[in-house]
C-alpha cells in the first residue's frame, strides 16, 4: 500500500483469506499485468481504496418486506462498516480456484464478511535442518530465498483453495467506473443483509418469545400460500409479465420472497434425502 492507495497486494493465499473471513466487506480485483484494461482499472481501485473506505449500512438496507414496509428490523451490522480493498495477481495464482474460476480479466467482487472462518492452514510440524547463514554461499543462500517464499505460497494449498466463499460473494458486471462500482457496493451490502434476514426469518419462525413485526408479517405471508411450487410459479408469472413496469421496492420485495421460497424448498429437500439416507442404514 501507499499514500496514494490502501489497497493491499495479496502476496501468499493465507493472506487472501485472512482478508476476506475478518469482520469487514472486502472488494477484491483481479488482475493480470499484461491486461489493458486491468491497468485502466487500478487508478479508480486506488482512488476508491481512499475514499470509500466506510459506509453507513442504513442508508443501502430495503425496507419493504411482505408488501409492508418497515422502520425498525433486525440488526445484523454495526451502523457503519469498513471497506478493505484487496488485489490478486492471478499470474501467481492462476493455478488456484480463486483465479480459475474466471475467463477473463480484470474481475471485481465484493465479499460480505464471514463470522465463522472455514479455512484451515495446515502446518508442518517437521522442520528442517536449518544452515547458518553467514556459512552458506551465495547461491545457497539465494535458493533458500526462493524456496522459503514458494513453501509459504503454496504450504497448505490444498486447504487454502477453497473458493466456498462464493455463496455469499457477488460479481461485479458493468462499466468499471467509480460510480458504478460504488453503487454495486451498495446494492451488495443490500443483497447481503437479505441473506441474512432469511436466516434469521426461517431460524425463528416457531420461536414465540421473538415477535418483531418482520417476523410477524413472515408468519403472515407464509398462511397465504399452501405448496411452495405453486407460490414460486405464481411470483415468476408476475415477474414474467409486469417486471419492466413494476415499483423498484416491489420488485425488489418478490425476488425476495422467491429467495425465500426457494430456500425453504431447498432445505425440505435437504431433510428429504437425509431421512432416506437414515432409512438405507
């Protein structure tokens, strides 16, 4: 990083992955140097890293749940969060998930903070004879360099390459220019704070000592409807047909309750099997 940047060069995997399971959103680029449009990216990556650095969740979090809209609803985040910036030369890792996952360069995505980290480093527990230094000659000692730098680079590697992280990730597509960017943050944070919402709805939905009014207006719209294929269907007819004209918040809130639907129906499938699996035992 310098004065002109706070954008940090992510150099070995443990690093990335430090970066993105903390406690803040990090926007991470992608990047090759042989790339053009790679390097017209990095002089708004950097001015952005300066700039925008903390927002205020509240001002990017929707309101408009179930048809109602709300002012007081779960809080999942501190009031202002912490943007790190971070940036992958994907011709040191072009061999890993975290850039082959990627047809093409420059990427950007933004990652939501992840409370429980997945990752685990392996350690080697066996070290090896160690030379002293001012013994050793020159190219020894230039070899040792390089071979310390590639052990903590790939040490641990097949632990390290997961891309797991994508279920709460979201890519970057448009212009790459500082408003667009910027806005796609905060369309993110809001998406972000959805998934979170769901968790909280589904988690608490039997718990009768919670009764916030979103809980209530779930239990609510969850007597509306019988089978949940038939609720999804529904949504899509509508969507299909009146999405172009349709209210922002409105729209927003039916692609919600179809994420909803969508979970539910994925979890009794989930349950489905694992009652099958116990019944072959």
């Amino acid at each position: 990083m310098s004065k002109d940047s706070n954008v940090k060069e992510v150099r070995v995997l443990q690093d990335f992955y430090e970066s993105i399971n903390n406690n803040n959103y990090t926007l991470v680029k992608y990047y090759t140097t042989w790339c053009s449009h790679c390097k017209k990216l990095k002089p708004i990556f950097d001015t952005m890293s300066i700039e925008y650095t903390e927002l205020n969740i509240n001002e990017y979090l929707p309101r408009t749940f179930f048809d109602k809209t709300f002012d007081d609803l779960p809080t999942f985040f501190d009031e202002h969060i912490n943007i790190d910036y971070i940036s992958v030369e994907c011709e040191i890792f072009g061999s890993f998930e975290i850039c082959k996952r990627w047809p093409g360069y420059p990427v950007i995505e933004f990652i939501p903070p992840n409370t429980q980290t997945s990752i685990q480093v392996s350690n080697n527990d066996i070290e090896e004879p160690q030379h002293e230094e001012e013994d050793m000659p020159t190219w020894l000692k230039v070899f040792t360099k390089i071979d310390e730098w590639m052990t903590s680079m790939f040490s641990g590697s097949v632990d390290l390459d997961d891309v797991s992280f994508v279920e709460r990730s979201f890519e970057f597509k448009g212009s790459r220019t500082e408003p667009r960017i910027k806005d796609f943050m905060e369309e993110s944070i809001g998406k972000d704070y959805e998934r979170l919402l769901i968790d909280y709805l589904i988690a608490h939905e039997d718990d009768l000592s919670k009764d916030d009014e979103i809980l209530k207006a779930y239990r609510q719209w969850k007597q509306t409807f019988g089978n949940k294929f038939v609720k999804v269907n529904d949504i899509l007819q509508l969507l299909s047909s009146d999405a172009k004209t349709m209210d922002e918040n409105k729209l927003r809130d039916l692609l919600f309750q179809k994420r909803i639907l969508s979970t539910l129906i994925n979890i009794e499938e989930q349950e489905r099997l694992k009652k099958i699996n116990q019944d072959e035992l």
